[in-house]
C-alpha cells in the first residue's frame, strides 16, 4: 500500500 | 521502411486499449522480428512489455530497426476509429516524422487513413531479467479481472497468498475486508478455464490494485492469465 517505489532500476538493462 | 498489415485491427485495438492506460509515451521498436515495446508508467512503478511478431503480420516488412516514438493517448484515439474487422496497415517511411494508419473494412468499400505525429522519446533500455519464482498461478484472465474489480471496493491493496492447492486475495479496508480463493481445477475440458498452482513455496505478497486493474484490461487478449511471484520481485503478470 502507499506510495510505490520505483523499480526503473529493477528493470534497467544494465 | 516500416509497412505491417494486420488482418483484423482488433487484436492492435485492444493491446492499445489495454496500455494507454499505462503508458503516454513509448517507442514501437521495429525491426525484422516484429514490433517491441518496454516501457514504464510515469511513476516508474509498472513495466509493459510487448512483443508483436511478424509472423501476426500479412505482409510485414521492416527493411532496418527503426524506433517510432508515440504519445499512446492520440493513438488509442485513432484506432477508436477503426472497425475490429478492418484490415489494418501501419506505414513509417525512412527518417518518417509520421506513422501512418489505414483502416480498410472487410468489402473495402469504406477506408480511412490517419497520420499520427511521431515524437523523440528517449527510452531507457528496459528489460525483465530471468527469475525463478516462488509460486505460478495459471488462472482464467476474465476471472482475475473479476477478481481485481471486486476487491477494489474493500481497499487500494489486495494480498495475494499462494499456498500449495489454492490461491487467495484479501483485501482489507476500513469499512471491512474481503477475500476470494481460487482452487485448482486440473483437468477441464476447456484448456483457458484451468487453473494451476505451482509452488516451490507459499508466498504472501500485497499489490496495489490500481495497477492490477489496469493490467488485467488486456484480460480480452488471452482467455488465460499467469501471475509469477515471489518475495522482494515485482509480480509477473
């Protein structure tokens, strides 16, 4: 719940 | 140059419908395989990804990669426009500053073509990295909608539990809580109304169910969802 964190990271293609 | 054809221009009407919602602007990757997308939602919480293989074309033709940026609100608006049994055809030619869209209906006697302005988006290089999840639900997608839309009157949040012969969403709010849980049920006649868990342990994992909803709007794409999961990684749907 509540805000979300970001998963640009996650998903970032190194 | 990009020239793609879909025989009919529902399956594109939908997969639009289904991430406008999600995505305002994105590139359509073209090359020889098909047209990709990978892109996040403004807040960076949730990753489209899509994947139209050539193959679905008749004819396609993409002579070199080409990356077609696209405000994804002005094209749900033109494909509202097109007929789910028009055939389809997407143009972009060499350093094209427009994709171009014809709508041809089945007698062809009605075709309608629409020119979209294509924008630089600068995209992130995205991707879903390999994982082995915890737990995978096989499950109708009309059902899963169903369930995402009747829990969101109890709360923003609903807790997924997949335990080894069931899976359970709760949700709970301040006006009451509610919970519905799914059993498998091998061996039906109808391969989309199965529903599978496989489990290399119980996992117990909240969502918002915001973006729940807005995924399982591509419900209409395929009469089965997948949900993957596991702790500490985004859920795979």
């Amino acid at each position: 719940g509540g805000e979300q964190k970001s998963l640009l990271s996650f998903f970032a293609r190194k | 140059m990009l020239e793609a054809r879909l025989p009919s221009a529902v399956t594109l009407k939908k997969i639009i419908d289904a991430v406008k919602e999600l995505v305002q602007d994105a590139n359509f990757d073209c090359n020889d395989s098909g047209i990709a997308l990978q892109a996040m939602d403004s807040s960076h919480v949730a990753l489209v990804a899509l994947l139209m293989r050539a193959e679905g074309f008749d004819p396609y033709r993409c002579d070199r990669n080409i990356a077609l940026g696209i405000n994804f609100a002005t094209l749900a608006k033109v494909m509202k426009c097109a007929g789910n049994d028009d055939n389809l055809t997407i143009k972009a030619g060499e350093d094209a500053d427009v994709l171009s869209l014809m709508f041809e209906s089945t007698n062809s006697d009605r075709i309608s073509e629409f020119d979209i302005k294509l924008m630089d988006v600068d995209a992130d290089h995205l991707g879903i990295p390999e994982t082995d999840y915890s737990a995978t639900i096989k499950m109708p997608s009309a059902e899963f909608q169903r369930i995402c839309r009747d829990l969101s009157v109890m709360s923003e949040t609903v807790t997924i539990e997949a335990v080894k012969d069931a899976v359970k969403f709760i949700a709970s709010g301040d006006t009451g809580s509610g919970s519905i849980t799914v059993k498998p049920n091998q061996a039906v006649d109808k391969k989309d109304m199965e529903v599978t868990v496989t489990l290399q342990e119980p996992v117990k994992l909240a969502f918002s169910l915001k973006y729940l909803n807005h995924f399982a709007k591509a419900s209409t794409l395929a009469g089965s969802v997948t949900l993957s999961l596991s702790d500490d990684v985004p859920l795979m749907i």
